[in-house]
C-alpha cells in the first residue's frame, strides 16, 4: 500500500510539472507535450493533480477531451482501486 501512495505521489507531480511546461511551451510556441502523452499520464495516475493544474493554470481547459476525459479517467481509477481494496487482488 505504501508503494502504491508513493506511485501516486510521484505521478501527481510529474502530471502538474508536464502540464505545466506545456503551458509555457505554449506561450512560448515552443514544440509541446502531445495531448495523448497528457492523457497516458492521465491514465497512469496523474489525473486529479493534472485536472487541477490545468484549471488553475487555465491550460486546455476549453477541450473537452480533457475537461471531461481527465474527469472520467479519475472515476474509473477510483471504482477500480475501491473494488481491489473491498475484494482484494486475488478474487478480481
């Protein structure tokens, strides 16, 4: 369990640092992050950190891939990780 919270922690960070530089990069009109390598991240963990970062930042947050994909992805994860907590690894 507590590897999996560092996981978390470390996926959440990495999230907001890769949002973050996509923003500037934006600014900037410097080469950018593709939304798929923002949406694996995403997928990988990074999603409620990522989510907020972007509103905060106000980064993509008119596309709706990511205001409600990012959303979505963070429900999914959370149902499965309550059912492997309730049920456990083995009986999935």
């Amino acid at each position: 369990m507590k590897i999996l919270l560092v996981y978390l922690i470390i996926i959440n960070i990495v999230a907001v640092l890769v949002t973050v530089h996509d923003k500037l990069a934006a600014k900037r009109r410097q080469r950018r992050v593709r939304e798929r390598t923002l949406l694996l991240i995403s997928a990988l963990g990074g999603s409620p950190c990522m989510y907020i970062t972007m509103l905060l930042i106000r980064h993509k947050t008119k596309k709706p891939k990511f205001m409600i994909g990012i959303p979505v992805i963070f429900f999914a994860e959370l149902a499965i990780l309550i059912l492997v907590l309730h049920y456990g690894f083995g009986k999935i």
